[in-house]
C-alpha cells in the first residue's frame, strides 16, 4: 500500500481532514471535519472506504486547541498502520513575503508567526495545527498551502489599496483569499463545461462561515471582494465584510477599545452573528427567519450584498458569461442561492426554481444568458496535489 497524503483545512469554525490515496486519480481513503467549534452541538464526522454511512460522534470541541488534540487521537486510531507522505495545511494568509506554496520549516513557522497581526481569526489556529501535527507525526513532511497565491497576479489596479503609495512598496496590497477553493472551482469548471468556458467569463461565489467571491477571466483572476485580510467584503458568519473605517475608529474613541479588542469585534462579533443576535449559522437563522425579525434581517442583508458584489464584479469583467455557487451556504442552501438572483434578471441571471431546489449542477434556465452553476468545491484535493509535487520533488 502507498503511503497516503492527510491534508488539514483549519476554517474559523471547522477542521476538515482527508487521508488521501496519492494514485491516479486521487483517492479518499476516508475524510471528514470537526464543524461548529466552539458552538452547541459539536461534532466529528466521518467517512470512510470501508463504512456505508457516515462515521458520526460528539466531540470534545470547546476551543480550537481541543478540537486538534481530539481529531488527533482520532486520527491516530483511524490510521493504524498506515504511512504518511506528507501532511497539507490549507494557511490562510501567507502576508506580504509568502505568496507561494512552500515546504513547513521552523524559519516559515517563524514568518507565520510574525505575520500574525495580519490574520488573528486564522493564523493562530493554523501554526497552532501545524505544531500540534508536527508534534503528532515528526517524521512526515509538512506543506503550507496559501490561500493568497491564486490572487498573486491580479492586476495591479485590483491590488492597490488605497493609501500612501509607499505601503504598497513594503507589501500592502490586497491580496484575496478562498485561493485553493479557486483553483478547485476553475480546473472543475473546465472538467464538466470545456475550456471554453473556464476562459470566459466568471463569478466563483465561495459562500460559507467565511465568505468571498472572485472574478476570473481568460481563467486569470482579475479581481476579488476580501482585501487585505479576509474580514473585508461580504457580510459573513461572524466578520462584517467592508466597512467605514471611519466607524471603527470612532468606536475606539468613544468606547475606548484597544486594538486587540478591535479585532475581536471584527473577526468574532459582527456579521450574521452581530445582525441577527443569536447565531453566525446561515442554517439556524433560516430555521428561525419566519419567526425572528433579526434572523430574517440577517439573511437579507447576506443575500443583498453578494447580489451588489456580483453586479459589481461583472462590471469588472465587462460582462457575465458563468456565475458559479460553492461552500457550506453556495452548495446546499437554494433558497439563499435563489434570493441573491432575485433581481439580477437584467443581468442574464435566471434560475430555473425546480433545479436550484434539487441542487442541481446547472440551476438557471436554458434561456438564461449567464450559466448558474453549483460545483461542490474540494480543497482537500488542492492541497494533496500541491503536497504530492513537494514530496516528489524531495526524494528525487
């Protein structure tokens, strides 16, 4: 048996795993995630190989710390005699030095470090996975996986913040992030549309806990809603997406909140979570919207701003031909995917309801100009292909 790629993809409130059988074409052996960290309800799930239903059991799961420890001893148990190649790590923010995948060193573990300030909704968690596996297997290999590297050629013009021009020279740009999800969604595209269409011209709307889209064309992104951090852009789980930095600067003098402060507002009190008051879980707060006004609110505002941010993003493209749904919120929930199209008819967007209700592929009608599309997207199998070149290349 050929040793197995496991890849890690720590989110801000789930760990997704995958043991990964490196043969053409890639393999799941058995994968899973550890979801709602940190919330009621916490729970591992898993599929394997060799079990016709999922793999289902609480876990331990009130901090990120404890959630590693225990996926780790599950995976441990899971693995047995199984051998390692190598272990992926999706990493967030790789800041203004490292725009490409690379080997884990301890000098790369001390550049994440840091640039910390940059990501504290992520960058913690994820050296504090990379230590936590580095610990459980230290003989495996470990490959950081960036987010940011899909956005690295952006035109200029998209990457400029702006701001005196000599933060950019030191590395302040925006950068973009959901990159390995892209990269997933782009080479997928073309799999089941042709190439055709992965050139043309298209919407990646990776709606989940964290939420952003991308704008590609001629299959070279040109643009994307998140910015120099992921908090900027859409309305998300717990982020606010854009908003006037001059709020955050009066709410810091008249309710004298010190930076680190600040970030937490950001990064864990705002968005769905901040609106409706009671949940950053798009599934409670369909659940409740009938009968909370601050449920039904939250979900509007979600729905409004991706519908604005696609305009906009098509204005950036000159035109729509492909508007393609993913993530937790894009893949499963067609009433959130129908109230965002709801109005942009003078678009070409028009969705046939039978088909986005049964989560179809394609969900908007034949006569419809853009082709709206649900692509599951997979990370996982990103991050394997990009750990599977660096181990290659490593015993050669």
């Amino acid at each position: 048996m050929s040793a197995s790629i496991l890849t890690i993809n720590g989110g801000s409130s789930s760990i997704k795993f995958a043991v990964i059988d490196p043969s053409e074409p890639f393999k799941r052996t058995f994968s899973g995630q550890v979801e709602r960290i940190g919330l009621p309800g916490t729970q591992l799930t898993a599929t394997r190989e060799a079990l016709a239903s999922p793999d289902t059991q609480p876990i331990e799961a009130d901090t990120f710390a404890t959630a590693a420890d225990n996926l780790i001893a599950y995976l441990h148990e899971r693995l047995g005699s199984r051998s390692l190649a190598g272990i992926g790590h999706r990493v967030v923010h790789g800041g203004v030095h490292l725009l490409e995948h690379q080997l884990i060193t301890p000098s790369l573990v001390d550049e994440l470090r840091r640039t910390q300030p940059l990501d504290l909704a992520h960058l913690p968690r994820e050296i504090a996975l990379i230590e936590a596996f580095r610990d459980a297997f230290p003989a495996v290999p470990q490959v950081a996986c960036f987010d940011t590297a899909f956005h690295r050629d952006m035109p200029k013009v998209a990457q400029l913040l702006p701001i005196p021009r000599h933060y950019f020279a030191e590395g302040i740009r925006r950068f973009g992030f959901h990159g390995l999800s892209y990269t997933y969604l782009m080479h997928r595209l073309e799999e089941v549309a042709g190439s055709s269409a992965a050139r043309g011209r298209v919407i990646l709307a990776h709606l989940g806990s964290g939420a952003s889209m991308a704008a590609v064309r001629g299959g070279k992104p040109i643009d994307t809603t998140m910015a120099f951090t992921p908090t900027a852009g859409l309305v998300m789980g717990t982020r606010p997406g854009d908003l006037d930095p001059g709020l955050l600067v009066y709410l810091m003098r008249t309710q004298d909140i010190s930076p680190e402060q600040m970030d937490d507002f950001i990064s864990n009190k705002c968005g769905l979570i901040g609106v409706s008051e009671t949940s950053s879980d798009m599934r409670d707060l369909l659940e409740r919207r009938a009968s909370d006004p601050r449920a039904a609110q939250a979900v509007e505002l979600f729905c409004y701003q991706a519908r604005k941010f696609i305009g906009a993003l098509t204005a950036a493209l000159g035109g729509l031909d492909t508007l393609v749904f993913t993530a937790g919120i894009g893949e499963h929930c067609h009433a959130v995917r129908a109230e965002i199209c709801d109005g942009l008819e003078c678009m070409g967007i028009r969705l046939d309801a039978d088909r986005n209700a049964k989560n179809k592929d394609v969900i908007s009608t034949g006569e419809a100009q853009v082709t709206v599309r649900v692509i599951p997207t997979d990370e996982e199998v990103v991050i394997a292909t990009v750990v599977q070149g660096f181990v290659e290349r490593h015993s050669d």
